[in-house]
C-alpha cells in the first residue's frame, strides 16, 4: 500500500505552495485536483510586492503589467492616489498565473493526479484516508486546499464550522487597446460593504464587483450597467463568479493530520478581498508544519498553528478594519484621505508590513485632533 507523506487537494496557489515546498524538501507528494490545467478561474489576478516576495520562483513569464499607483475612489466623485517609487502591485490573469505555479510545482516533483469527488475522510493515529472513487490513497497528512466550497473541510469539520463565511465577487474583462494606460482602482461606494475594482492588463481590463454583506445582489446585470458606467458601450467577455473564504482568525486548530489553508480555511482579508498571500503563506505554513514534524516530536498541528498565528492575528485586524470602514465610507475614505495613513495603508497592503503595530498608530492618530510634525514622527516610528 503506497502511503504518501502528504496529500494535498486543490492545485491553487495555496495547495501548489505547500507541495511545492514538501515536494523541494524531497517528500513524496500528491497533488490532487478535479480540474486539468490551464483553467479558468475568478480572480482579478493582482500580485502585491509582498505576494511576489513570498513565492518560491520569480513569476515574470505571467506578469502582464506593473503598477506603481492605486487610485482610490468614493462615489465616483473623490478620489485619491496611493503612490511607491517602486512596484506597487502586479498584474496577471489568473489562469496563466495557476498554470505557471502549477507547472513548478510538477517540476518540483509533486505527482499530479486529477479526480472526481471526495466520498469519504478518515483519520487515525497513522495518518489520513482518502476515498475517491471508489479509490483510497493513504497519506501521513492532508492538506486541504480545495477552495472556498472545500469538501475537506465540509467532511472534517461538520461539528464546527460556524467560523467560517463567504463574499462574492463577479467580473469580466474588456478588451482595450491601451489598457497599459490605464490606472489600477479600486470604487468604495458602488456597492454595500464592498468595492469595485479595475485592473489593468495591457490588452485588456479586468473588472468587478465585490461585497461581502450576503444580502447584497451581485449578478450580470449589475456588473453590465458598472461597466457601461464607466466605459460606455463596450464589449465584457469571460463573465465569472467566485466566493471567497473567511474566517481564518477565528478557527481554532484542532486537527492533528489535516489541515486547511487558502480559501478552504478561511484565509482571505476581508477589507481587501486579497486572497492570493494568503494563500501562498498558509499553504507554506502547512508544509513548513509537516517537515517539522516529520524530522522531529512536534505535532504537526502545533507547528502550523504557530506558524500561521502571525497570519490569524493579522486577519482577525482586518477583519474588524473592514467593518470599521465599510461601516461608515465617510470616515473611512476620509482616514484614507491624509498623507499619513496613505503611507501606512501602502507598507500594510504592497508590503506585508506589521498589521498590529499599524493598527496602534491608526488608533493613536484617531485620538489626536492636531498633531504637528513631532506628532506625526512618533506616529511613523
């Protein structure tokens, strides 16, 4: 009987990071997924310089623009612009981007294998069990990485999975000549706790909407008359709909063999909706996670709790940040308006910067009604 060290299901970003990275550490790796690549999937596909940091290879095959400006909007009638002298975000479609990551990791030595449903999970003191159709593949752990409608997670977690919650977002694409012109922004105000998005990518725009209130209607029609809005009439192509996954910092880690990450365990920000570091960081917090304890006594699920409560800690600020700006986009656009907070919401989004430190400084400046350059000096520091 062929016992893996692990499986892994779901050949995203977050699953390909981990195989990838137990692949490299020369484990035996499967790496299961229901569809073949390349495939389309939803997403408008923006890297963040602490995304591009965080793999493993250089992904400058698949970036089809680079970014040194996001144009913030509220309501079409104010806008602001957060500026870094170097890359600020860069932009791919996302089915070039997982074939690309996908490819790697095969390189790496992942054995790829596609498949059907997941029937059945069983976990023992040995490891995990799989059951596929009608086929059972035996593996020391599982990650599941398989998506916001992950049926690893529907399967292990049954009892206690009130933690986790879904967004929606819809988009499409609109071919232009000179998109290579065009800004990267992102519209708060067009819809309910949520915002609208255009990405530009040399040929074309990638644009949607994205809300995570559940009572807020996101269909084609909707996404058509945005477009039109803002472009008139033009042509959207590849129309597609993808939920989100949240909940991350409020799971409490309880498995011992099995393991969620991306979307699957809830590893999206909500304020955001960036779910692709995330991702990436979750899924190498796993592998990290099974190496440890492969080579030494540390359980699995200790390791990858603590290495992955750094990410909970920094989701759990987002999360309330979410509703403290969604909650009121006056006061909220308004914070993002001065100089200071730009600097800080760049060095937290482009640059992975210290979540809890950046949130203290916000704190503190909302507590200042006139601060001079002292002030904010010890604000920056």
């Amino acid at each position: 009987m062929k016992i893996w060290d692990a499986i892994v299901v779901g050949a995203g970003p977050a699953g390909c990071a981990a195989a990838y990275d137990l692949a490299r550490a020369g484990r035996e790796v499967l790496l299961l997924d229901r569809a073949e690549f390349p495939r389309q999937k939803a997403c408008a596909g923006g890297l963040t310089t602490k995304t591009v940091q965080a793999l493993r290879y250089p992904v400058d095959p698949v970036i089809r623009q680079r970014l040194k400006s996001i144009r913030i909007e509220r309501d079409g009638d104010h806008s602001t612009v957060l500026r870094r002298s170097s890359d600020y975000c860069f932009m791919t479609v996302r089915k070039e981007l997982d074939d690309y990551c996908f490819r790697q990791t095969v390189a790496a030595g992942a054995q790829f294998q596609r498949i059907g449903s997941i029937s059945a999970i069983a976990e023992d003191d040995s490891g995990v069990t799989v059951s596929i159709d009608g086929e059972q593949f035996h593996a020391r752990y599982l990650i599941g990485a398989d998506g916001v409608h992950s049926r690893v997670r529907q399967l292990t977690h049954r009892e206690n999975d009130k933690w986790f919650w879904r967004a929606f977002a819809l988009e499409a694409n609109v071919p232009m000549p000179d998109a290579s012109s065009q800004e990267l922004v992102f519209d708060f105000g067009c819809i309910r706790d949520g915002y609208g998005w255009i990405f530009p990518k040399g040929d074309h725009i990638n644009i949607g909407l994205y809300s995570y209130a559940p009572d807020e209607k996101i269909d084609r029609a909707r996404l058509a008359d945005y477009i039109a809005a803002r472009y008139g009439d033009v042509t959207a192509e590849d129309v597609i709909g993808q939920y989100a996954g949240f909940g991350a910092a409020q799971h409490t880690i309880s498995a011992t063999k099995i393991f969620l990450v991306g979307d699957a365990g809830g590893f999206v920000d909500p304020l955001t909706g960036e779910g692709i570091y995330f991702a990436l960081v979750s899924g190498q917090a796993a592998a990290e996670a099974i190496l440890s304890a492969l080579h030494s006594k540390v359980p699995a699920h200790v390791s990858f709790a603590q290495n992955t409560a750094k990410l909970r800690a920094d989701l759990a600020i987002t999360t309330s940040g979410a509703r403290w700006f969604y909650g009121n986009l006056d006061r909220g656009y308004r914070f993002l308006s001065m100089p200071l907070l730009r600097g800080m919401a760049v060095r937290a989004f482009a640059l992975g910067a210290n979540l809890s430190s950046l949130a203290m400084r916000v704190r503190k400046l909302a507590a200042v009604r006139s601060y001079g350059r002292s002030d904010r000096d010890s604000l920056l520091n």
